[in-house]
C-alpha cells in the first residue's frame, strides 16, 4: 500500500502537471479461420498526461549545420499498462500528436516516463 506522503505527492504531481491528455491503442493480432489478421485495440481514452520534449545534438555535424534531434518523454499514472509499441495520440494545447512508445516505462510511486517517437504506421 502507498504511503500517505506518495499519495499526496502522486495528486499533486497530477493535478499540476498533467496538462494534456493521450487514447492509448495498441495494435492486436488474432486469428479468425486460421487467418492472422490485425486489429486495434483501446487500451485507455482521455488520460491525463503530460509530454516533455528536449532538443538533442548529434555528435556528427555537417559542413552546413548540426544536426537536430528530438528526446520526447510521456509522463502518466503508474497504474496504466502501456506496451512497447503501442501508439499514444496526445492532445495538446487542442492539436493532435502521434507517437509510438519506444521502450519500457519507468515506474514510479507517483508517475510513469515512456520515451516515445513519431507514430509513422504499424510494424
């Protein structure tokens, strides 16, 4: 069980951090008639959360300029399960913003960090 001092923390970090909000889908396979086929499925819907995104330089630079990355992390509560793959669509500020979670999560008493990258399509 949580102690006091985490839940109080956890409420506090989601009352003031989480200004966003994500639908979590992952996408299933199942078997009807013998035929694999895909499908997807709806893990969680308007959940609060926040992403955080931090620029990266490449060791490698160019002649013209150096080249720019993106580091973007997803913080949620640790009580949902997201999967390696599954596609997170967040809503900020009233746009719409694909990703994919690329790793495991790092939980924590209070909240969960996933690395996540641009959704392109389903593998």
């Amino acid at each position: 069980m949580l102690s006091e001092i985490v839940l109080v923390a956890r409420e506090h970090y989601e009352k003031t951090m989480y200004t966003d909000t994500c639908n979590i889908i992952e996408h299933i396979k199942s078997k009807i008639d013998g035929v694999a086929t895909f499908g997807d499925s709806v893990v969680a819907t308007n959940e609060p959360c926040r992403i955080s995104a931090s620029s990266l330089k490449a060791n490698e630079q160019s002649i013209s300029s150096a080249e720019i990355g993106q580091s973007i992390k997803l913080f949620i509560s640790p009580d949902i399960t997201i999967n390696e793959g599954s596609k997170i669509i967040v809503t900020r500020e009233g746009r719409t913003l694909q990703y994919k979670a690329s790793g495991k999560p790092m939980i924590y008493p209070t909240h969960q960090e996933i690395m996540l990258i641009p959704f392109e399509r389903w593998a």
